[in-house]
C-alpha cells in the first residue's frame, strides 16, 4: 500500500500551510496592485503616439509643385485680379506650367455669386458685338404673327428640337430683362413648379412692361433644362434646383427667392422692371457695376519648385488703375502645396488619417482668414516657408509656416 501512495501524482497539501496570514495578505495586494499598473501602461502605451523628429537635408527631388488656392478678393473686380509667378527677386515673372483658374463675379455687399469672369480677349470683344436690335424690333412679331427672331425667344428645353441652343449671352443682351427658370427634370420640386412658370410665360409675353422712366422695355421668362444644357449651367454656377435669377442686358442679375407662385412671380417681375433704368442706346458695357463687384479666385498652378513669389495683384493690360481707389482686402479660404495634382481630392481629409493635428494645421496656413485694409496704398502681404514632411515614409505633405503683415505699396507712373 505504501508503495501505491508513492505513485501518488496530486497529492494533498497539509491544511496548516493553506493558513492566511498578513504576510501573505500583503505580498498580494502588492501583487495585484504592480499587476494593476503594469496593465494601464501597457494600455496608455498601445493608445498614444510616439512623435519621432529628425532633422535631414532635403531629399526630396521632386522638380513641381502644385498651389492649390481659394482668395476671395472683396473689392477688386475680376477683370483687374491677376494671378502671377515671379522670382524671389521680384521683377522676372516665372513659366506657369499648367493652370486650372476659375474667376467668379460676387457682389460687394452680400457676397453672392454674380456670374463667371471670362478672361479670353476674343470672348470679350464677341460679348460686346451680340446681337444689338433697335427699339422697336427686338421682340416683335412678322406679318405671320411670329417671332422675328424665334431662337432667341424659346425656351431651352432639348439640345434636339427646331433651334440651336449655343449662345445664353446673346439671349440676355436680346431683352432688356430676362427671368430665367434654370431646372433638372429629375428634380420634383421643378416638376411641382412648371404648370406655374409656364402660366406665367404666357402673361408676361402679352403685357407691356416700362422703366423707371416710363420707357417700354422688354421682359422674357424663360425656361432652361440643366440635365441638356449641362456645360452652361456649370459655367453660370447654377448649384441647386430649380434656381430663378432675373438678368438685365448687361449680364448682371438678382436671384428670386420668393414663393413659387404665380402671384408673387408677377409681382416680382413687374417690380424689378420698374425700379431699373435701360440706357437708350443698344450698345451696353458689360458689367458696367464693376466698382461694386468682388472676385473670388481659386483653382490650381503648376510651377517649378524654387524660391519666388504667388501673387493675387491688381493690374490690368488695358486700364490704368487708380491706387486711392484699389483696395486688396481679402478671405482666404485655403491655400495648400501639393507633389501631386491627383491628390486634391478630399485632400485634406486624407491627409488627417496620417499626419497629427498640429502637423495638419500648418498643411492648411491662412485658411478662413481676413485680412482687411482700411487706407489707402497699403496691401497685405504674406510670407511662407514652405517644407516638405514625410510620414510612413510614404505620405508626402508641405507644412507651411507663415507670417503676415500689411506694407506700404509705392505708386509708379
């Protein structure tokens, strides 16, 4: 038998040894307590970011670089905002290698969005040599009983139908006044509205509408699909459905935010007429309120990477500017570099999964900043230092550290 108990594998421990003692009782609250601590820095640890920084030279040889850029200038008009690339020196204007630059009229006042700047010389001098019909004519009927001029008085419903949809502006210089109904077939609200727009079309056709002077004018609604006539609604910056504007002759206009009913349509166009004055003569310079116009410039340059200037200036190759009367007061509302045009997309979105929160504040300088000038013959100015930052040793940024002041701008002849 006693051989038999010496094969025993899970033998009994003495009960006087499974005693507690506070010996015992205080070696494992120690225990337990360096097992506690240990578990929390090992948790605080797995949760927080080592931050590494080295300092190297450069060995980034990427030759471009990509501004991404949005500056609203609050009182320049567009026609005298120029983008331009100069050198560090300042007097040579350096090569933009490519370019996506979109100038967009906005109101002095409200800020709204007033139309795209067309930049293009021969756009211009065909803007100022449409259609010029004299009093009288313009929207008359023949000895038929129709329009004389039926491409410029019909709707834009299809890109398929009897008339070539192809010039908006030759359609606003056509009438003094015309209320515009831009819609998507799609879009229910513009469904609901139609019967409405068109009851109207037809009252205003047969009404004869004066000016402030008492003078006949002449005023057209119109209609225009934004699902055929894709490429001009984008142009006039046309972003919900349906959108009413009222445009004069000159390229100007007011957005109808009133009800959608026939009532409040009328009264709203008949109301609009008779506080305007038209001018007398067919010819008519567009944009004749450029004193009460801003500009909002954005889009993207292309340029070598060295050393020099960006600016946002006003100049123009065909006016002389009055410098008492030149303010550059601005908002910026991004300006960011970039080694890669492809990644403008939800660019800094992106760039926050990768990089820390300080990091991406310098990613974005001057952004939803105001810079405001209240004399005459000064300009603000801003300095950068542009540095490219690696992450991952994949994700490439530019941080940018900036400083901004307001300077004296010297008048030249």
């Amino acid at each position: 038998m006693q051989y038999l108990l010496k094969l025993d594998a899970f033998r009994k421990i003495p009960a006087e040894l499974t005693n507690p003692t506070m010996h015992g009782a205080w070696l494992t609250i120690l225990a337990y307590t360096i097992m506690a601590l240990l578990f929390f820095m090992e948790f605080h640890a797995y949760l927080s970011t080592n931050i590494n920084k080295t300092v190297e030279l450069d060995s980034h040889y990427a030759q471009h670089i990509w501004i991404d850029f949005d500056v609203v200038m609050h009182e320049l008009p567009c026609e005298y905002t120029e983008v331009v690339v100069r050198d560090v020196v300042g007097h040579q204007e350096l090569d933009i290698l490519d370019q996506r630059i979109t100038k967009e009229r906005t109101d002095v006042r409200s800020g709204n969005f007033k139309g795209i700047h067309r930049a293009d010389p021969q756009q211009q001098l065909q803007q100022q040599n449409l259609p010029k019909v004299e009093q009288g004519i313009r929207h008359s009927h023949n000895t038929k009983g129709e329009w004389e001029h039926p491409e410029l008085e019909a709707d834009w419903i299809s890109t398929s139908d009897a008339f070539q949809h192809n010039d908006f502006d030759a359609v606003i210089a056509y009438h003094d006044f015309t209320f515009v109904n831009f819609y998507a077939e799609w879009c229910v609200h513009c469904r609901r509205f139609a019967p409405t727009w068109i009851e109207a079309e037809g009252k205003t056709d047969a009404t004869v509408y004066r000016d402030k002077t008492g003078a006949e004018v002449v005023g057209k609604l119109l209609r225009i699909n934004c699902v055929s006539f894709q490429e001009l609604c984008a142009r006039v910056g046309i972003r919900a459905y349906p959108t009413v504007r009222m445009y004069k002759r000159d390229g100007t206009f007011a957005v109808y935010r009133g009800e959608r009913k026939l009532e409040p349509i009328l009264e709203f166009f008949q109301q609009f007429i008779s506080s305007e004055v038209i001018q007398a003569e067919a010819e008519i310079t567009a944009h004749h309120s450029t004193l009460e116009e801003g500009c909002r410039v954005h889009g993207e340059l292309k340029v070598r990477r060295v050393p020099g200037y960006f600016l946002l200036e006003a100049d123009s190759s065909l006016d002389s500017l009055e410098p008492s009367m030149t303010n550059v007061s601005h908002r910026v509302n991004h300006l960011w570099f970039l080694d890669d045009r492809e990644a403008l997309k939800n660019y800094v979105k992106n760039t926050a999964r990768h990089v820390t929160k300080d990091v991406l504040r310098n990613v974005q300088p001057l952004k939803g900043q105001e810079f405001s000038l209240y004399k005459a013959h000064k300009a603000p100015q801003h300095y950068l230092n542009v540095i490219p930052t690696m992450f991952d040793e994949r994700v490439l940024v530019y941080q940018a550290s900036v400083q901004s002041h307001i300077v004296d701008v010297k008048v030249t002849d």
